[in-house]
C-alpha cells in the first residue's frame, strides 16, 4: 500500500482514529527528513513494537537558532518517501511551518530547565526548549503508544524521557542505538555537508570515543585526555565540548563518579557542527 502522507493535523489524525478504532498499536518517529539508516532502524524498531507507523517529517525552526542551519537543513521529501516506501510505514505527518505554528512562533513553549541549557543547549539557546515543544505537539497530535529517538541525540533522548515523566505524557519512549558507518562516524543527516577531507576527520569523534572506552579502567583524567587527544591530531576538527555526564542526571562527573557515564563530544568540521556520544564504565580500578 503506498504511504499516506497527511500535511494537515486533521488528515493524520483520521488515520491515527481509524487505527485506533481496530484497536492497532501507533509508533511514532519524529524526524527533520532527509532519513539515512539511522532514521530507518528506527522504522525497522517501530514496525516491531506496532501495528501503524507514523513518521514525522518536519524541520522544525523552533529548535533553531537565528545564526542556525535552518535554511540550509537538507529537505528531500520525495527521496525520504522512497526510503520508506520498503519498510511498511503506513504514514507520514509532513506538515507546513504554518499547520505546526499557525500564529507564527507559539509564545507557548515547554521549558528543558538545567540540563537543557548545558552541552547542546550552550552552543544553541533555547534549542532543546524548541525540540520539546514540537515533540510535545506532535504526542499531541498523533497520540502514539510509543515514541522511538536514535542514541545519537543522547541529550534530546534524557530530555524527552525527563518531560514524559514530568508531563506524565502517556507514551513509551523507546531508544535505538546509533548506527555507523564502516570507520565509525555516526549517521547524520549533516554529514552530507562533509567534504573529502572533512569527511576523513569527522572519524576522529568516533576514535576519540573509542579512546576514551579504553582508558575507562585508568579514570575520568585518562578518559578526557585520550579522547582529547584523538581531536587534536585531527585536522578540520574544532572541539566545542567533551564531557563525561552521569547517565542518571546528565550533570558531569567528577573524579569520584563509580559506574555507568556517557562521554559527550561535540565539535565543528569545516562548517558542519557533529555530535557523538558513547557510554563507558568508571571503576576503583586505576592502575
Ligand atoms: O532529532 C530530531 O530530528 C529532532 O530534534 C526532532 C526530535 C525530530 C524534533 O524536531
């Protein structure tokens, strides 16, 4: 059957009402378009856990800054359509900027407190308050069982996970590892923009991660500098941020932080901002 696309909240929400009438489960996947693999794994996910898959396609310019790439996202409905095509998505929401904001900007916005103005949220005001307030409306408007995010973005998944628990939003949110390509560098629809060069040491975020899982057993110093210092062997690479954050609270760790971190990095190449992340285990175990 080929895949219905809904511009309109109106024409969505009869698909979601009429699947829900025959008592089918709904899966979400909110998504900017231009899908890679890593937007399909989490298709793949959510055809697993429901009965109707709805993905969302829909650059959102709350979530960018007025200096953003938001004019240069990349859009390529039709190419997305076919990506999705094989894999049995029943729908997809491709609403204008004016059906999502019909009053311009809303002055209504969810809030990302702390967490949602550190890493991310430093370089990019307001971008997570931006990423919760459209993923809020559109839980609100198609009403999912379950909302499945990719582990790339680690900061959005804690923040999306805190505001359903906050807003007792009524939705599973379901986590997808991040998928990469041969030599490591996570998919993202800006690696587009990479040349040679710049392609060649974007792999340098996913080494430095690398590095930092093997020095996990020498400490918090060890990890940061082994990473640190995959980055600064790369040309083309401007670090912005490398930090160890506690799983549970986002906050960074200090030297006396024991278990389960996550190691965010954050750099631009050439004119292209990347993010990674990977998770490592802190022990007592310094030798
Ligand atoms: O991760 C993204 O692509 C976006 O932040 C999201 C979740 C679709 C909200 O616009």
């Amino acid at each position: 059957m080929p895949i219905a696309v809904a511009e309109t909240i109106s024409a969505l929400r009869t698909i979601t009402a009429d699947a829900r009438a025959t008592g089918s489960r709904i899966a979400l996947v909110p998504t900017m378009g231009a899908l890679h693999d890593g937007h399909l794994a989490l298709v793949r996910r959510a055809a697993e856990m429901a009965d109707l898959v709805i993905v969302s396609i829909f650059v959102n310019p709350l979530q960018f800054g007025p200096a953003e790439d938001l004019e240069r996202y990349p859009r390529s409905l039709a190419e997305d359509l076919a990506r999705l095509e094989p894999l049995g998505v029943q729908a997809v929401f491709a609403p204008t900027a004016t059906e999502m904001y019909p009053t311009g900007a809303s002055d209504t916005r969810v809030t990302a407190g702390r967490v949602g103005s550190l890493y991310e949220g430093h370089t990019r005001a307001n971008h997570f308050d931006g990423v919760l307030t459209v993923v809020s409306k559109l839980l609100n408007i198609a009403q999912p069982d379950v909302v499945l995010f990719g582990q790339k973005d680690a900061q959005q998944v804690f923040l999306v996970k805190r505001m359903i628990v906050d807003l007792n939003l009524p939705v599973i949110a379901e986590v997808v590892q991040t998928v990469r390509e041969d030599d490591g560098l996570a998919l993202s629809s800006r690696n587009r923009f990479l040349d040679t060069n710049e392609r060649r040491a974007a792999r340098g975020l996913s080494l430095a991660l690398e590095a930092a899982e093997s020095s996990a057993d020498r400490g918090l110093e060890a990890v940061l500098a082994a990473a640190q210092s995959v980055l600064m062997g790369e040309h083309f690479v401007e670090l912005d941020y490398l930090t160890v954050v506690d799983p549970e609270s986002f906050l960074p760790v200090d030297g006396t932080h024991r278990g389960r971190a996550v190691v965010l990095v954050a750099a631009r190449v050439g004119t292209t901002r990347l993010i990674d992340n990977g998770a490592i285990y802190l022990t007592d175990n310094h030798s």
